[in-house]
C-alpha cells in the first residue's frame, strides 16, 4: 500500500513539473519572432527598447523584425508581404 501511494506520489509531481516546465516558453527562433513582432508593432512611438516578448532572439533575427516593422508601418509592404518598390520611391521623392 505504502509503494502505490509513493509510486502516484512521484508520478503527480513529475506531471506537475513537466507541466510547469513547458509553461508556454517559446524555445525556437521562430515562435519567439511570433511574439516578438506584434510586441514591436504595440511600442509607444519612440520607444526603442526590446520588448521582453523578444528575449531569446538573435541578435540578427532582432534587427530583422524591426527592420520589417518599420518598413511595414511606412506602408512600403503591398498585401502580399513584398516591398512595394514604386510606394518605396515614392516616399523618397517628396
């Protein structure tokens, strides 16, 4: 009796750690640019600081993202993710 309470024991604390363990931590460089992007879109403007959504990401895989949210909140990116090149030279004219 005392070894099945000891064994079910253990197993609901390994369950209970493994659950804790993968609390919704992105681990790859692709699910953390996930949270990361929509982090850098909500920055006050101005703000400059890394988002704590982006810690983890390389440090090209960062200058990537914000590369790509500034040109996209210049409106330089048409509805199919490409830079729009005459938006682009447009704004570079005037």
């Amino acid at each position: 009796m005392r070894t099945r309470t000891t064994t079910a024991a253990i197993a609901l604390l390994l369950a209970t750690l493994t659950g804790c363990s993968s609390s919704e931590q992105p681990k790859t460089q692709d699910e953390i640019a996930a949270r990361c992007a929509p982090a850098l879109k909500a920055r006050p403007e101005g703000d400059t600081s890394k988002p704590k959504e982006c810690e983890g990401l390389t440090t090209d895989n960062y200058d990537l993202l914000v590369v790509s949210s500034a040109v996209d909140e210049l409106g330089w990116i048409d509805d199919n993710g490409n830079v729009d090149m005459d938006k682009l030279l447009q704004d570079t004219k005037q």
